[in-house]
C-alpha cells in the first residue's frame, strides 16, 4: 500500500510581488454543477454572473467556489483547479497585459471563461480593483511565470 498524501499545485512556485498588486493564493474547493434544460435553476446565477460562490460557466453550467458545495448533484473539482485572487491599483494594468477586454462592461460580479497568457482561465470580478482567477492546477507554474514576468 502506498500512503499517498497529496501536495498543494502551489508548493515550491513563488507568488509574485509588486507595488499597486497583490496576487495571494486562495485555498478553495470546487464542484461543477451541470444541469439538463428546464432544470431547476433557482439559486443559480443567470449568464454571466456570480452569487452566493456560484458562478455561471455557460448555459446550464455553473462552478461552486467555497467549502461545503450545497448541491450533492455537483462534481468535485477540487484537485483540478486552483484559484488566485489579484487586486490593487495596478490590476487592470496587469490582467491587460493577456486579456484583450473593455473593463467598463466587465463589472463587479460578472465572470467569464477567456484566456490569460495561453492559459484558459475562468476571471470573475468580485469588487471594483480585484478579482479571482480559477485555472487548472497543472498550470499553477505556468500561470505564476506569466504574472511574474507582467507585473
């Protein structure tokens, strides 16, 4: 028997630092909820939006991003995805670098799958200057490099 103990997608990758942004690795839990139409949506955010940790991914689709996933139709994604969370005066700056986007219509509480820097990334914006980026755990590495060199 082999005693297998899983490591974070973030040991030994550096986080990068600058002036005007914070980037912090966030320690979540992830479930995929897929719905067939004419489900019941209630309590699920529309098109999208994001509410109550739930994020609509595309019709009939959304990802649970907290502990505890109240619906037990949803997939746990936990081991493959990662999530940052990036803020401050400069965010906008940072994220323009690999996200070709008109920030005045991207506003607070909306999130939408795109690419950042090769990478496909789901970005939802939680408050004016932060947001969250949900990516798969294999490019935690990739994704770090990407910001290091852009900050």
């Amino acid at each position: 028997m082999i005693d297998w103990q899983p490591t974070s997608p973030w040991t030994g990758i550096d986080i990068p630092m600058c002036d005007g942004i914070v980037i912090v690795a966030e320690a979540l839990s992830f479930a995929r909820l897929r719905l067939l139409p004419g489900a019941d949506f209630t309590g699920l955010p529309g098109p999208r939006q994001a509410q109550n940790r739930w994020l609509n991914m595309g019709p009939c689709e959304w990802l649970f991003c907290g502990n505890h996933c109240p619906r037990p139709d949803a997939i746990d994604m936990s081991d493959a995805l990662v999530a940052l969370s990036i803020s401050g005066e400069n965010v906008f700056d940072l994220l323009s670098a690999g996200i070709a986007i008109d920030w005045q219509r991207f506003s607070v509480g909306t999130c939408a799958r795109m690419r950042l820097g090769e990478t496909a990334v789901v970005l939802h914006r939680r408050e004016e200057q932060q947001f969250r980026l949900i990516f798969g755990a294999p490019f935690a590495r990739y994704l770090a490099e990407w910001l290091a060199h852009h900050v």
